[in-house]
C-alpha cells in the first residue's frame, strides 16, 4: 500500500466519522428542540393541570422506587442463598 492510497483511505475514514457524527447531532439536536418545545407548552398549562401532571409524575416515580427496591430485595435474597 502506497502512501498515497493512505492518505486516500485516512480522508475516506474521516469524511465517513464526520457524516456519521452529523447524524448524531442532528438527531441531538431535534429531541433538544422536541424537549424544549414539550418545556414551553407544560409552561403554559393551567395550574391545575400542572399539580395533575405533577402528582402523575410523583406516582410514576414512586412505583419506580418501588420496583427497584424489590429487585434489589431479591438480588439480596439470592446472594444470601435464600430462595
């Protein structure tokens, strides 16, 4: 392989990380948009529909707690060779 077909091959590379890294961003940068747009509307809720949302977000959150604790209860168990 001659240098010049390295040199050939190192720009393809690069060229082909730099489309692809372009595809991240952008992908990035639309959910930033979609998450910003999603910030500005809760914004603009009514009160009560905010302390709805906010007590549907709490309940969420706890039975995600409680999920994780009892994962984390049963890994116990199976390290102590309780079955």
């Amino acid at each position: 392989m001659g240098l010049i077909q390295f040199f050939k091959d190192v720009f393809k590379d690069m060229k082909e990380s730099t489309k692809a890294q372009h595809e991240v961003d952008k992908a990035n940068f639309e959910a930033t948009k979609a998450e910003s747009k999603a910030q500005w509307e809760e914004a603009k809720m009514s009160p009560k529909a905010r302390q709805e949302k906010m007590q549907r977000d709490r309940e969420k959150q706890i039975a995600q707690a409680d999920e994780r604790k009892a994962a984390a209860e049963e890994r116990i168990k199976k390290t102590k060779g309780e079955n």
